[in-house]
C-alpha cells in the first residue's frame, strides 16, 4: 500500500494546499467536487500540482508536516520541479 502527500493550487502561483491520503485519485476527486469542506472549497483549489508517494504512512505525515513548515518560494520550488507547467496532474493518475 502507497501513501501520497500532494500539493493542490488554485492556478499558477496561486494559493496552496498540502494534504496526505492513502488513495490519491478518490481524494483528488473529493476536492474537486467540493465535497471535502474547508479550505479547498473556500478558495476554490482543485488542482493537483504534486504528488509523492511513501510506502509508510508515518513517513507520509512527516513529510506533509514538515512541507507545511516551509516557506511558499520552497513549496513553489518543488512543484516547479516535478511540474513546471502547473498541469493539472489528476488526469495522469486516473
């Protein structure tokens, strides 16, 4: 079983939001269609912009942790780097 920590944008460089899920695609599709109240639907989040995927779950909350600590240029930085275009990556992974 894989865990994921994945990035959520609103568009280029617009607002961010980090989770971490056991089933990547359901989750995505949750946020998607507004069914996971909170953040995600107040600001209108909805696309996947980076994911990373762990085989243990603790190491899977450390690291949203820990990126949750960051500072935005570093959170920018790394989906830049998987991501350049800021492609909505839910596609790829259904």
């Amino acid at each position: 079983m894989y865990y994921y920590v994945y990035i959520l944008a609103s568009g280029i460089n617009g607002t961010l939001y980090i989770g971490v899920t056991d089933n990547l695609v359901r989750r995505v599709w949750e946020h998607k269609h507004d069914l996971v109240e909170g953040f995600t639907k107040k600001y209108d989040i909805h696309d996947l912009v980076y994911y990373g995927q762990h085989q243990d779950i603790n190491e899977a909350i450390l690291r949203e942790k820990q990126m949750k600590k960051w500072k935005r240029y570093w959170k920018i930085k790394l989906i830049n780097k998987m991501n350049p275009k800021w492609k909505d990556l839910y596609i790829s992974i259904v």
